[in-house]
C-alpha cells in the first residue's frame, strides 16, 4: 500500500527526482492518477498540470524499437507551435518520464501520450513535428481517472474549475428507440441518419435535436440516452429526440459533405424531417440543430438558408475557414473567409433562429475569424450569444457546452453567456 501524500509533495518528489526509486514513485503516481494538478504559487488564477508516462508490457513501442522521447499531446496546448511544451523528460535513475505546463483554472483538454522511437512518425533530431500522424499513434493514459471510469472521450486533463464530464460516463439507463435511414442527395453523398426516440409514455412533449457527425454523438457518446437521463434526473428540463447525421469516413469527403452542400442541407430539411416527423409522437415542440467544427459550419448554414425549421442553433468552433472549392483543409486559415459571412448576411430578417456560439481560448486563428462571424450575424438580425472557453478543437469541452446549452442555465461550470444580439 503506497504511503499517503499530498499533491505538492508528490509533484515534488517527481520535479525534483534524483535517482527516485522507480517502483516506490510509479505507485505513488498510480494510486494518485494522472495528471496531478496543483496550483501555481506564481498566479491564483492559474494550475500547474504535470504529465506522467512510463512503460509496461502492454505500451511498449510495437516494432520493439528502442525508446527514444515520450511526448504528450494535449489538445491545442502542446500542439502546433507549442509542440515542444509536450516533450517529456526522464528521471534519472528510473523509465519516468513527465512534463508541466501552466493552465487556467478552468482548463479541460483531451490528451494522449506519444513514446517514439528515433524514427517514428512526425520525429526529427529528437523533437516531434504536430501531425494527424502524430495523435494517430499515440494513445491514452491508462492512469488517468475518467479512462479508469470507462469516459467515452479517453483521458482529459481537467483543472478545478473545469465541467465535470460524468453524466456521459455509462451505462445509461433510459430506454431509446433508434430507427436508421438513408435519403439520397442530388450529386452528391446520400445522408444516412439515426433517429433516437425517449420513451414515448412519458408525457413530455419531446423536441428534436439535429446533429451532425452522428459517428461520434449517436454512437459513440450516445447522446440521446445521455439526454434522457438528464432529463429524468432533473437537470434537463426538456426532452429531446436526437437526428444524428453521419459524416463520410474520408476528411475530404467529410469536408464536402458539410461544407457548403446545399443540396444536403436541402434534403435534410425535405425528406429527412418529413419522415422524422411521422416517425415523433407529436410535432416537436422546438428544433434545436447542432454541430462542431465542420459541423458547427453545417449547422450556422442550416440556419441561414432554412431560418423557419430551427429555433436554435448551437454552433461551437465552427470552421468559418471553409470556402467553396476546398478540397481539404487549408494549412493557413488565419485570414478572414467572406463566404459564411455573406450566407449570414442573406439570411433575411423573419424567423432567425437564435444562434449559440462558442470557441476556444486556445484555437489560436481560429478563435477571432469567429468572434468575426458572429458580429456579422447579430449585425445581420440574428438573435445571438457568444462565448469562449479555457479550452481547444475538443470534444470534451463541446459536449459540455452542449449540455450547458440545452439546459439553458448558465450554470457556474460554465463560461457565461454574453449577448452579442446588438452589434458592439
């Protein structure tokens, strides 16, 4: 049984290791979890995050290559320019190795861990270049509490203030009854749908969620029973249905789909709602459509070129880089892309639905070309609120938001709404 210890301690004994012994730190380290989070002496507002990895039969490299750096991964913090924050170093005496950064207190990221050899993917002269490659051949922390309780979004590192993710942690016990469909598309991918119906002996009346990338939401992170549940808890007010829609596999056929596809977005709206619809005890009582990233796009599209079908849309790090032509994601997208703009412009001013937006604080270009669109959209008449996060390009912190949102609290977990519906 590993000796009790407190936090700063145990950071201690790791930053300032010399010839540590290895079995005695590594329980200490386990029976904590990981990372350990302590607070910065040097700013209140702010929490050290300390990263730890060391090898065991089931994480050693594949290949049986030597060992040659460990880094991690942590969503938009050590990626990209900030690469070199994910470098981890050893203590010596021991296979430990580990590395810190500096947070706001309120910081989630998703993370992984990347032990490469001397040639593996994205590695050049000891450092690591960020690639897709990259968090492709990493892998989760095993030590970290929310993979420990089975968390669809593997390991976060979540500082003090961060939302709790445990109502996504199953199972989940509401029952939901999902009908697949597929509706083909003029010139173009068909969609393929889920529809997640609540128990309908319950007598609330049930509005319908619309959301895309439904690989993720429907099936992985089972919205619709995670929504029920809320519900029936009590921290969610209303029900909803969920209308997942895939995404194809490929990113640039993704990208196609999404982006720009009025006559998705055409069929979505006709066929798929009309059998939607027959499929519902009753009409809906309100229409939310949702999305993240190219899904964000799709959705701020949905309401601008179909205004009267929703009556929210919840749009978080939307790709407002997207221009007609692309065939895959540009590598520069610092520079303001007047095509979403001009669809919020011409949305005309009856029945706009109200427009929920967010972006991460650490999205880097991504985050003021946003803030961008959504001045052009409240200068356009859309009724519209915007927020930013302590957070990157992550699914935890959507989910959270999504959560947030649909409840409609304002809760204190999360940033407080600031109402952009008159331009400032």
């Amino acid at each position: 049984m590993p000796e009790s210890i407190s936090p700063d301690d145990l950071r201690r004994r790791i930053i300032d290791a010399d010839d540590a012994d290895h079995h005695e730190l590594t329980a200490l380290i386990d029976a904590h979890g990981t990372p350990l989070v302590t607070d910065d002496p040097d700013d209140p507002d702010r929490q050290r995050m300390l990263f730890t990895w060391w090898p065991d039969r089931t994480q050693a490299l594949r290949d049986g290559k030597e060992i040659a750096g460990v880094y991690v991964w942590v969503n938009r913090l050590t990626d990209k320019e900030h690469a070199d924050a994910g470098l981890m170093s050893r203590i010596r005496g021991t296979e430990i190795w580990f590395a810190e950064i500096s947070v706001p207190r309120d910081t989630m990221a998703g993370y992984r861990i990347y032990p490469f050899a001397a040639d593996g993917p994205g590695v050049t002269d000891g450092k690591v270049a960020y690639s897709r490659a990259v968090v492709a051949h990493a892998h989760f922390d095993t030590r970290n509490p929310l993979v420990r309780s089975k968390s669809p979004f593997g390991s976060v590192a979540q500082g003090a203030a961060a939302p709790a993710l445990d109502h996504w942690i199953g199972p989940h016990e509401a029952t939901v009854t999902d009908t697949t469909g597929e509706v083909a598309v003029e010139a173009g991918a068909p969609i393929r749908y889920r529809l997640s119906i609540p128990d309908t002996t319950d007598p609330t009346p049930i509005n319908l969620l619309i959301t895309f990338d439904a690989e993720k939401w429907s099936d992985r992170y089972q919205l619709a029973h995670v929504l029920e549940q809320h519900h029936r808890q009590g921290r969610l007010a209303e029900r909803y249905a969920v209308l997942g829609v895939y995404s194809p596999a490929d990113s640039g056929d993704r990208l196609r789909f999404l982006g720009g596809n009025r006559e998705m977005l055409a069929a979505l709206t006709s066929a798929v709602l009309e059998e939607v619809h027959r499929l519902l005890p009753a009409a809906p009582a309100a229409t939310v459509v949702a999305g993240q990233s190219l899904g964000g796009l799709a959705a701020l599209t949905f309401g601008a070129w179909h205004p009267g079908v929703a009556d929210r849309v919840l749009a978080y790090s939307p790709s407002v880089w997207f221009r007609p032509g692309l065939d895959a994601r540009p590598v520069e997208v610092s520079g303001r892309q007047e095509w979403i703009h001009d669809q919020l412009r011409t949305a005309g001013p009856d029945s706009l639905p109200q427009l929920h937006v967010a972006v991460g604080d650490f999205e880097g270009e991504l985050a003021p070309n946003v803030a961008d669109a959504v001045d052009t959209a409240g200068e356009a008449g859309f009724p519209v609120s915007f927020r930013t996060y302590s957070g990157g390009h992550d699914d935890c912190w959507w989910a959270a938001m999504l959560l947030d949102d649909l409840a409609a609290t304002g809760g204190p977990d999360l940033p407080d709404d600031t109402d952009t519906g008159s331009p400032t």
